[in-house]
C-alpha cells in the first residue's frame, strides 16, 4: 500500500489528505482525508459522492468493504502516516488528467 499526494491540512481534526494506493487489489487508488482527535481517537473519510434526497444533501462513501477490512486498512494508513511513508504532494505533480490527448 503506498499514500501518494500527500498533503497537510490541521484544520481542526482534520489533519491530512491522500490518496491511497493499493497494488495488492488491482491498483485500486481511493482518495482519503484523515482525521484524528485529542487522545488518540481517528478515522479516514474515502472519496464520497454527494446527493440531494427530499431537499437536504448527503453524501456515501465510495469505496465500501466489510467493517474488518476497513479496521484493518484504517489502521495501516495511520500507521504509514505516523511513521511518515507518504509521499508528498509536489507543484510538480503531473499525475492530474490535462496532460492527456482526450
């Protein structure tokens, strides 16, 4: 599992966002927002679609698994971020879609 494009926030709970990568299933890459608060408690937001439904917007996560999993994977990307195995969002970042044909 790789965190690319990564970039502090500290607004508040929110401390960083991300995009994780994981080769191991298909190279899937899910963007992240992690989020954690005094005395240790934190969760990672993936990428959500908003909606409206009877007037009022809400939003889903993209990116569902069974709730282990989730633990699981929640727990290896704070660990990867504590340790600082991330890989930083540069100005240079060509990884955006402009440069592509169509």
């Amino acid at each position: 599992m790789l965190i690319k494009n990564y970039r502090e926030i500290n607004k508040g709970c929110l401390k960083s966002a991300f995009t994780v990568c994981i080769p191991e299933w298909g190279g899937l890459e899910v963007d992240c927002a992690y989020f954690e608060k005094e005395g240790g408690n934190y969760w990672v937001n993936y990428a959500a679609k908003e909606y409206t439904k009877e007037g009022k917007t809400k939003s889903y996560s993209m990116a569902r698994w069974p709730q282990e999993t989730t633990k699981r994977l929640n727990t290896a990307i704070r660990d990867k971020i504590k340790k600082g195995e991330v890989q930083w969002k540069t100005a240079d970042d060509t990884s955006s879609n402009e440069n592509l044909p169509f």
